[in-house]
C-alpha cells in the first residue's frame, strides 16, 4: 500500500512539475514577462522527484509536501490571475 500512495504521489509531482514547466514556456514565449516565465520554470524543478532526491543527497534537507503545496498554490493564483495565463495560450494559438 505504501509503494502504491509512493508511486502516486511521484506521478502527481511529475505531472505538476511538467503543468508549471508548460506555464513557465508559455509565460516566456507569449506573454510579456519572460523573466516571469523562467523562474516558474525554476520553480517546476521543486515537483521532479529526482531533483528532490539530489536535494536531499547534498543538503540533507528535502522540501517538505505542505511546502510544495504552499508553492503550488502561489504559483496557480499567479499564472491564473497575474500572469493571464489564457490570454497567453490564445496569442499561442494564433501563431500556430
């Protein structure tokens, strides 16, 4: 059963990343605030299990879920409000 939540945990962590990963590359090819973009990019590499466990490997310190659920929520209210996400992915459409 523990294996299981571990495994599902992971694939929420990676799914997140890769969401805030998309976010960052809209945000710093479509929108007005590349800078912007680049640090949720950053900010992608706190879900990916691999980093965390590197993390871990060279300071001993993990980021802790209630953390990673603290950053989850900044960075949903900023893409979303601040950083007019669906405008973005509209002026993304037109270029396709």
């Amino acid at each position: 059963m523990n294996k299981t939540l571990n495994l599902g945990g992971h694939l929420i962590s990676w799914f997140f990343g890769l969401l805030v990963a998309a976010v960052g590359l809209i945000n710093t090819f479509w929108g007005n605030d590349p800078g912007f973009g680049i640090f949720l990019i950053l900010l992608a590499f706190v879900y990916f299990p691999p980093a965390n466990v590197m993390l871990k490997e060279k300071t001993g310190f993990a980021i802790p879920l209630f953390a990673k659920l603290l950053l989850g929520v900044f960075i949903i209210m900023a893409a979303l409000g601040v950083g007019e996400l669906f405008d973005k992915i509209d002026l993304m459409m037109m270029d396709v």
